[in-house]
C-alpha cells in the first residue's frame, strides 16, 4: 500500500472529512523518481471547530505518528472548519518551489 493511500485511509478514518485531499509533492524536491516522502494535506472537518491552528496540526501530526517517524520528510497540513473551507472557495495556496537539496 502506498504513503499516501494509508495517509487517505487514517486521515478518513480519524477526522471523518468533508473534504481531503492528500498530493504527494515528493517530485518537486531533490529526491529519486517516485519517492513519497513530501506531502500536502487538505482536511476540512467539524472536528476542527473551535480549535486553534497548532491544536489542529497536532492533531493530524499524532494522527500520521507512524508515517512521519517513516519515510515522510516533510508535511504540510491545511486543516480547515467546513466554514473556513468555503469562505476561501475550497482553493488553497500552491506549495513553493524547493530551495534546498542541491536541486537547480
């Protein structure tokens, strides 16, 4: 099963999301063809109702535990209330290109 696959599965599984959305960034980084180790997360849940920004980040970080002691480098979390997803009419921002790693 793949990174990304078991991250969909316990994102689901936990946050019950209205709307997830799980991209494996991996190829934008300096890093061999077909790797999963960079990814973003969009959760947008009513489990994040009322809680702050790190509450929720937190909450996703001991969610995937096993996978970022893994193989996953880097994640970035976008975790949203259904509110907050519509008030930025479910877009969020591109990731940046990467900077490090010795890549041109």
């Amino acid at each position: 099963m793949s990174t990304k696959t078991i991250i969909e599965s316990k994102l689901n599984n936990h946050f019950k999301p209205l709307h997830l959305e799980v991209h494996n960034e991996s190829h934008m980084h300096n890093v061999p063809e077909g790797s999963e180790s960079h990814f973003k997360v969009v959760v947008v849940s009513t489990d994040f109702e009322g809680q702050k920004l790190l509450a929720r980040h937190r909450a996703v970080n001991e969610t995937l535990d096993a996978e970022l002691k893994g193989g996953i480098h880097a994640l970035s979390i976008h975790a949203m209330t259904p509110n907050e997803w519509f008030a930025k009419g479910g877009k969020i921002p591109e990731s940046p290109p990467c900077l490090g790693g010795g890549k041109d």
